[in-house]
C-alpha cells in the first residue's frame, strides 16, 4: 500500500477537451507500467471544488490523503516531512509551503514563509508566522496556523472522523475555512511546513462559475452559523448583508451541527483567542451598511479613492467601498474591515478643519481628533466635539449635483442599512 494518496480536483465549469481522450490516454500508459497508480473519478454533473475533492478522498485507499489543485508543481521531497508530522500526531492537518508560478510566464516566484488565515469574508489570505515561530530561530520548524488555504495532507481516517468537508457548499470557497475552525475547536491542529514546499499557478480567473461571490458569500454563512457563535455577526457586518432574514438559502446545517456537539467541541471564542489571537474583533459594532441621507436617498457615503482620504457621496451599489460600521464608541468606520490587530486600514470619519476626511482611526485616537459622532437612525450625523453635522450641499463640480460637507445642522437625516440584533439607534 502505498504510503500516500494525491487527490487533485480537475474539474470546473469550462469544457476541457484535454481532460477527455489525452487524460485518459496518459493514465492508461501510466497504470500499464504501475498498475492502479491512478484512478480518475468522473461526476455524471458538475459537483464544485468541495464535493469533488470528497469523492477523491473516498476513492483513496493509502492511510494519508493529499487534497491538491490540479495547477500546482511539487518540489523534491515535499511528502516526506509531512508523513513524518502526520505519524507523530494522526490529529495534524499539515500544509506545505507555497510559492507561486505566474500564470503567464509560468516563472516561479518565491514566497516568504507564512502561516495561512483569513478574513471576515473568509477569504483565505497569507499571515505572517507568530512570534513564538520567530522565537524559535529556526526555519525549518513548523508553523503553527490558524487555518488553511486550501491544499492539504490528512490522515485519511480521521478526516472522515472529524466530518471531512461540509458537502453542503457549493461549487467553491469557505471549505478550507470550515476545515480548519472545526479541526481547531474540536482537538486536532493546522500546521505550515517550510521543509514541504510546492508551487500553485494563481489563474487569471476561477473557472467555476460567473458568480463566484454568491457561492463564496453563501458557503461563508453555512460556516459562521455552525461555528462561529455570537461572532458569526461579523461574517454578515463583512458581507454587509442583515443577520435577520438575509434572503440566502445555506441550505440544511442540521447535519454539521450535530457534528459540532457529538464532537464535543469548543467555542468560537476559543478559537479566537488561543489559536487566531491575530483576529481582529468588532463587538463594539451596533450599525452597518450603507449610508444614506434624506436628501438623495440614490447616492451613498463611499470612501473614494484610497490616496485621496476624502469621502464621497456615489450611486448606491453596497460593495466594500460603501461599508460603514457606526460603534458604541460612536466611530463610522467607512470601507472594509481590517481583519488582523496588525493592520492599519480601518479607516474612521474625521471633522478636519470643517472638512470630512477618512484617517485611520488609530492614529486619529492618537491625536485626539475630532472623530466621534452623534447618530440615530433616521436623524442627523453631528460631530460630537465640532458641533457640525455632516450634510450634502448643492454644487456644480459634482457629477451628482451633491457633494459632502461639515457645517452647521440643518435637519438633514440620514439611515443607515442594517442595526444588530439587540441594538437601538
């Protein structure tokens, strides 16, 4: 037997004429000199990246399985430390190191080490190792990480017993995500290996589907309704969809909550704070969504372009740019959430000289600017220290008609999309 099996998922949503009679022609010539060294497992449908690699794993026989993309390279020698990882501890969950190709000129282009988390969209995104790594002086060590990208080698039985992947999602995203919370909560580990590196090609685009976003968007829900606790309020602040009657069927998670209490585990909070202490919190959070005034109820608060630090007024679309969070501590947070305590990138409404700009709320703490604003739904937005209000003012320079000023309050209201549940604006 053999000591590993490799399970790539090929498929997509692009007919692939390579991946008829050419692929079944080289795991002919293949299998006639190592009899059974490949199986090829064709769906009679489309079954997504998620379900596909599941019946990869049920087609596997050795005692580890490696779950892969199709589009990576594997350097000399990187199955052997992680079989080594795997046998010391059959709970480990290991991922190699990854460097990138480029999709176009199919260079390789190395990665620095990382751990692998993500964020509250729960999309997957490289970390820096923890200190305790660095602490270590040595390169070579494992990285202890609070999730996975996505390719991975498992012991094949404990897989199975810890509920391998939620075949409840669909076509791709949020899978590896679901994974590693779950094997964190419920006992095992996720690991980095430095000594175990392979290269991915990171495409041009996803093959899956035209709308990738919903299936990313509807997966990440399934994940924060099972294991996420109170914090699966976050997920939905991120997407900036409401936590009451978000209007997008999961599907039944009756089965993966089941799964959570016969394996007895911990919770979401847990997590947080032993595994993914990187995580940044927002409890603090009572109102999210796009922001909009009486006036023109069309045009939306939309932070512009990132360089300028000057918020907008712009047709109302609800993507990322137009994320407004307002606090307990009576900040508005504009644009996305910064999802580590290492990065800098929330950005906070700030009086300026009687001009409303966007300066990141840690440094406008620091100076003690003028960033705190009274807000009730429905009436005005007036800055706590200065007294102004933030309203729309006629003029001609803008494509809108309407441009955002600082002044004295004139009974201008704005709304605000969605309030937690348990809060009163």
């Amino acid at each position: 037997m053999k000591a590993i099996s490799a399970v790539r998922d090929v498929g997509g949503w692009e007919v692939r004429e390579d991946l008829k009679e050419k692929l079944q022609d080289f795991v002919d010539e293949t299998n006639a000199q190592q009899p059974g060294f490949i199986k090829v497992v064709r769906h009679t449908r489309q079954e997504g990246l998620i379900r596909s690699r599941v019946s990869g794993w049920r087609a596997a026989t050795a005692p580890v399985v490696a779950l892969f993309d199709a589009h990576v390279e594997f350097n000399t020698g990187w199955a052997e430390p992680i079989l080594l990882r795997i046998k010391e501890d059959r709970t480990r969950i290991v991922s190699p190191s990854f460097d990138n190709i480029k999709y176009d000129t199919f260079e390789i282009e190395e990665y620095p080490l990382s751990a692998q988390g993500f964020d509250w969209e729960l999309w997957c995104r490289y970390l820096n190792p923890p200190k305790s790594w660095w602490n270590k002086a040595n390169s070579t060590a494992p990285i202890r990480s609070p999730a996975l990208i996505g390719c991975f080698v498992v012991d094949r039985k404990y897989f199975e017993e810890i509920g391998l992947l939620d075949e409840g999602m669909e076509v791709y995203g949020g899978e590896n995500v679901e994974l590693s919370v779950r094997v964190w909560q419920c006992g095992g580990s996720v690991e980095v290996l430095p000594c175990a590196r392979i290269a991915h090609i990171e495409r041009a685009h996803k093959p899956y589907t035209e709308d990738l976003t919903a299936h990313v968007r509807r997966n990440a829900l399934r994940v924060a309704e099972v294991w996420m606790d109170e914090f699966k309020s976050h997920v939905y602040m991120a997407w900036n969809i409401p936590q009451e009657d978000p209007g997008i069927d999961i599907g039944d998670i009756s089965e993966r909550k089941a799964l959570r209490k016969r394996l007895q585990c911990k919770t979401f909070r847990w997590y947080l704070v032993n595994v993914y202490s990187e995580m940044r919190m927002y409890t603090d959070i009572m109102a999210y969504g796009v922001l909009k005034s009486s006036v023109r109820t069309d045009l939306c608060l939309d932070q512009g372009p990132n360089t300028d630090n000057v918020p907008i007024l712009y047709i109302c679309h609800g993507m990322t740019p137009q994320n407004v969070y307002y606090t307990s501590t009576q900040w508005l947070h504009v644009g996305v959430l910064s999802p580590t305590i290492d990065d800098d990138d929330n950005k906070c409404l700030v009086d300026v000289n009687s001009r409303p700009r966007l300066i990141e709320c840690s440094y406008a703490t620091a100076k003690r600017m003028k960033l705190h604003w009274l807000f009730t739904q429905g009436g005005s937005i007036q800055n706590r220290k200065s007294k102004r209000c933030l309203e729309l003012v006629e003029s001609s320079e803008s494509e809108f008609g309407y441009q955002l000023a600082l002044q004295k309050c004139s009974g201008q209201t704005w709304t605000i999309t969605h309030l937690l549940t348990g809060t009163s604006l």
